[in-house]
C-alpha cells in the first residue's frame, strides 16, 4: 500500500508542479499582467469574463453550456392535473 501511495502523492506533485509552471508561463506572455489570473462566470446575464476580457459568445466555449444548464431546470412538459374531487361530509348517527 505504501508503493501505491507513494506513487500517487508523485503523480499529483507533478501535476500541481505543472499547473504552476502553465500558470507562470501564461503570467509571463501575457507581460506580467495580473489579470490573466481573474476568471469570472456569471450565467445569470450569460457573462464569461477571461483573463479582464469579457467573451461576446461564451456558448461557443467548451463545457460553458454545460455549466449553464446546470441551474437550470425544464419544466415545460409538466402540466397541472385535474384534482379530485373532495369528499363528502360524514353524517351524524
């Protein structure tokens, strides 16, 4: 079990490793601008800011659509049923 562990704790350094390596090298060409670090989704007015830009057809972005109908619930094909009618009142003996 120790080997197995061992090897997942190295698989996920170096992919931590190589996240903070893409983070610089993305930090560095964009000419140390902080704002390439700043991500915003806001689905509630189809707004996706990346990097300080806002996106004009975020639904053109992978995964966005799908994100944005996480929230959303469909409920056009429910339809309220007839009720049944009440029942008489008991008579008294």
């Amino acid at each position: 079990m120790t080997s197995a562990k061992k090897i997942y704790l190295a698989v996920a350094g170096g992919l931590v490793a190589a996240g903070v390596v893409l983070a610089g090298i993305g930090f560095i060409a964009s000419g140390f601008d902080p704002a390439v670090f700043t991500t915003q989704v806001d689905m509630r007015y189809n707004t996706v800011v990346l990097g300080g830009v806002e996106v004009d057809d975020p639904m053109g972005l992978p995964l966005i659509e799908q994100l944005a109908n996480l929230g959303e619930i469909d409920t056009s094909g429910t339809t309220a049923s007839e009720s049944p009618a009440a029942p008489g009142a008991p008579t008294a003996p």
